[in-house]
C-alpha cells in the first residue's frame, strides 16, 4: 500500500488574477494546454512548485474569465470569479483525480461561482424539458464558419450577450471553447439531454435575435442549408 503523499500547505496561494492582457483575450486566439501538459504540471505543483501552477493559470485564465463574462455580463464579477476559481483550484489540487482533465475539473469550478452568483440559473437549466434536440449529433462547432462574416461575428458575439444566462453559458462552453456536450454536461453538473436542449434553444434565439437586427433571414423562414454545420447559429 502507497503511502500517503504529503501535500504543500495552501493558506497563501499565488497571485491568480488575470492580467489585463488574458482578461480581454477571447478563448479563440489562446490556445489551451494539452491535457498531457496540464497532467505534468498539476504533478508538480501538487509537489508545490508554484510555477508550474502559474503556467496553469497563464494558460487557462482567458478561458476561465471568458466563461464567467459570457456568463455573469459583469467585468468585475468575472474577474473576481476567476480569481477566486484558480485560488479554490491551488488549495484543491491534493484533491484532483490523476485520471481527470484539469480544464474540466477547473470549468466545474467557474461555472459552480457563477451559479452562486447567479442562483436562477441553475433551476433554470433544470426546468428544460428534455426534447428532440437531445437526439442532436455531437458535430464540433467550425472556427472557420464562425468567423467568416466579420461583421456577422460582431452581430452574434451582441446578440449573445441578450441571451439569458443559461444560454449564454452553454454557448460560450459549445461554440467559444469548443467543448463537446458531455463535457459540458460534466461541467455544468447538468444531465446531457438537458445540455443539447439548452444548446438547442439558445441557438433558436440568438438566431432570432440576429433576425430581429436584420443580420438574416427569421428562423422561421430561413431554408435549412443556410446556416453552416457546426457554426454557432447552425440548428
């Protein structure tokens, strides 16, 4: 039998806020760390080396923040929730699981905040009733056909922000993380049927809402081959 390893004491985790720089960086022009990567250096910073926990937030805190913006539609609030989420990580990390991902278990960390914050959000994800978008194939959402309409991406990234959080979170996770739905389901503790549905209607609105803004055709009228496969207003 191993035994026990001895962890670091954590009353005074490292300075975690996001630097001006990774609070205003979108999720798509920072590239996460592999899991491998992540794998070593939560190895070592369970060990307490400090740095290689830094290297873990400098890696993940643009994501961190971008969810919580997306999410709570407050700069400050966002800020304090990735701050505070990477100080819960630091203490934590003699707790993670060696067979887990990191971004996914870190996720779990800002979105629980941003319930806290946010407390109707998470009665309003469970109140989804369960429909036909929970049969939805899990296509990867397409970078290239989010961003080939300049002008059209400045039009969602507005319309998203006029979603209701629930929403906005799932779509930030789906469409600007390119998660898949089971681990969104993982991350929002949620079931994955009530994660496609969620996905499902927030799409249908922002769709609306683009419509609404003259930015295409309604919903209702729209052909089905004009949206593009993947894409954030894709059905």
């Amino acid at each position: 039998m191993k035994a026990a390893r001895r962890h670091p004491q954590r009353e005074n985790p490292i300075d975690t806020r996001p630097t001006k720089r990774s609070a205003t960086a979108t999720a798509t022009r920072t590239r996460r760390g592999t899991p491998a990567v992540d794998q070593a250096l939560v190895l070592r910073a369970r060990d307490g080396d400090s740095r290689a926990f830094e290297v873990l937030v400098r890696t993940h805190a643009s994501f961190a923040y971008n969810v919580a913006l997306r999410t709570l539609r407050d700069p400050a609030e966002a800020e304090d929730v990735a701050q505070e989420a990477f100080v819960r990580a630091w203490r934590a990390l003699p707790r993670f699981r060696e067979d887990g991902r990191f971004s996914t278990w870190l996720y779990r960390i800002v979105v629980n905040l941003c319930y806290d914050r946010a407390p109707r959000m998470r009665k309003q994800l469970l109140a989804l009733p369960v429909d036909a978008a929970s049969t939805m194939a899990d296509r990867r959402p397409s970078p290239e056909a989010a961003t080939a309409d300049r002008e059209l991406v400045r039009a969602v990234e507005k319309a998203t922000n006029r979603l209701p959080n629930p929403y906005r979170m799932l779509l930030t996770l789906r469409h600007q993380q390119q998660l898949s739905y089971a681990e969104i389901a993982e991350i929002a503790g949620m079931p994955l049927g009530t994660v496609k549905t969620g996905i499902h209607r927030g799409r249908k609105r922002l769709r609306e809402l683009l419509a609404e803004d003259g930015y295409m055709e309604s919903p209702a009228t729209m052909p089905a081959t004009q949206s593009q496969p993947g894409s954030v207003i894709a059905s």
